[in-house]
C-alpha cells in the first residue's frame, strides 16, 4: 500500500493530530522567536524587530555576575536532592499499591495521595508556615510546650532543605504513582502464579517480576527528569524561601523573575531561559546516550 492509500484509509488518525499540532505549532514554536530578545537590547516599546542587535554583550554580562552562579549552583543542589528524594518515592508508592489486597482501601489511598497535586503552591506556602512556622507552628508549639528550643525550620538552611524536599514529596508523589501503576497494569499475572508454585514470596517476586517489568518506565522517566536538572519550577522556592535562607532557595526561575518582571531586563533573562533550555537538551541527550550504552533503553 503506498503513502496515499494508506492515508485515504486512516485519514481519521491524521484528523485527530491537527488540533495538537496547531496547539504545538502556535503555542509552543511561535514564541521561540522571542528566542532573538538574548541578542538584542530589547525595548519594550521598540519591540524586537525595532531593537538594536547587540550579538552575545548579554551572555557575557550575566556570565559576570556572581549571582548567577550562586542561583546556577542552587539549582543544580535542589533538583540532585529533589531527584535522589522525589523520583523513587512514586515509583515505592506504586509498588505499595499494587501489592493491597483491599480494594476499597487502595482506592481511598490513591484519593488521598493524589490530593495535594491539585492544592495550589500559594495554599501549600501557607500549610507550610502553620506547620513548620519558628514562632506560631503547630510542630514548634508542640515543641515549646514540652521545654524544648522551636526547631528552625524555615529560617535554617539545613533544616529549610528537608522541608522543601518532604514538601515536594508530599505534593507530587501520589501524582506520580500514575504512571507505574498504568505500567503495573501491563503485567502478565502469570508470572506471579508461576512464582508462587516456585515458592517465592512477596520481596522476592517483586525484585524478579515487578521491577523488571517497570525497568522502561523508570529509565524514560529518570531520563526526563535528568533533562529537567537544569531547571526548576518558580512556586515552590519563591513561595517556601525567604531571605533567611536565600543562599539555598534562590534559583534560576526566581534570578529570572528578579531580572525580568521586577528590574525589566528583558535581554537578561532572555539569556538566563536561553542558557537553561540549551543546558537542559544537553542533559537529556546525554543521559538518553548513556542509559542506551549501560541498560540498552532509551526514549530516542
């Protein structure tokens, strides 16, 4: 059958792609035009074409600047924490779910656990500061009452790191248990009953048959979030941090608003956003080269 024929008989597999490559196509390619602001001393009434072309005066100037680097190294400390943290806990929860034998109250955990993904960052900021607040929160009023010191968990930067990272646990780990549990779904059953008559037990047949079957997922996940190393979502650190311990929670995404929306250096952060996007495709071409080499899968 050739290239016309079969798009006569599937014609209605390509109708249902026009809307996402429209969508794709106006929201998602056309603004990388704006990609040409890093190489312009951009004036907001001028527009882009209007301004003058400076080449890569803009890279060299944030390049420059100290607080880059500190924001860069603040970064890349959060999201390795976030990922050594964060990326195996869906991937436990999946397994704990998988394995209830009560359907009633696999469903009512799953309920549960999704929740917080759908609670806005602003209310968590707020959560946050009622329960782990120095003065009035409800951890540290426990603390007091029973004679100790309030422990310091938002103003400390030891202490304001394990709060971001249970923080982000809480909030997207029920979330990401989707994904392994529709992998989970796949599994021939077969293979446990062929391991209960071998006498397996539980531990055993899920290093053997669970984990084995979720290999594909977690490395294409793991390669994703490799990619995203680079780069960090704004709420999380802007609404948690403050300046007590601004060393730890200032990052890219807050150095960008800093730059851009506040002071109005559109070039700046242009730059910033420019070197985030190129670094993060280099992470994710490198981490999908060496996960091909060492597990034989990859996404591309």
């Amino acid at each position: 059958m050739n290239a016309i024929g079969y798009f006569r008989r599937h014609w209605q597999l390509y109708a249902l792609l026009v809307l996402p490559v429209i969508y794709f196509a106006v929201f998602k390619y056309g603004p990388m035009y704006g990609i040409v602001i890093a190489f312009k001393d951009f004036n907001f009434f001028e527009g882009i074409t209007g301004s003058k072309w400076i080449g890569f005066d803009a890279f060299r100037e944030v390049f420059a600047m100290a607080d880059f680097y500190k924001t860069l190294r603040n970064t890349l400390m959060l999201n390795f924490f976030d990922l050594l943290v964060s990326f195996p806990a869906p991937l436990i929860l999946a397994i704990m779910l998988y394995e209830m034998k009560f359907v009633w109250f696999k469903k009512l955990s799953q309920t549960i656990l999704y929740i917080p993904h759908f609670i806005s960052w602003v209310i968590i900021g707020g959560i946050v500061y009622q329960v782990f607040g120095t003065q009035s929160g409800m951890i540290n009023n426990v603390v007091t009452s029973l004679g100790f010191d309030p422990v310091p968990f938002l103003t400390d930067k030891t202490y304001w790191l394990v709060t971001y990272l249970a923080v982000g646990v809480w909030q997207s780990a029920g979330w990401g248990t989707i994904i392994y549990l529709a992998a989970l779904t796949g599994i021939n059953r077969e293979l446990f009953e062929a391991a209960d008559v071998d006498g397996a037990g539980r531990l055993r047949k899920i290093w053997s048959i669970t984990l084995p079957a979720l290999k594909p997922t977690i490395v294409t996940l793991l390669i994703i979030n490799l990619g995203n190393m680079i780069a960090i979502g704004f709420e999380r650190p802007y609404i948690i941090g403050n300046t007590a311990v601004r060393d730890y929670a200032d990052v890219l995404s807050t150095f960008v608003y800093r730059i851009g929306i506040e002071s109005g250096q559109y070039t700046l952060a242009t730059v910033v956003g420019l070197f985030q996007a190129v670094v993060g495709l280099v992470f994710v071409l490198g981490a999908n080269c060496a996960s091909r080499k060492l597990a034989g899968q990859s996404i591309l």
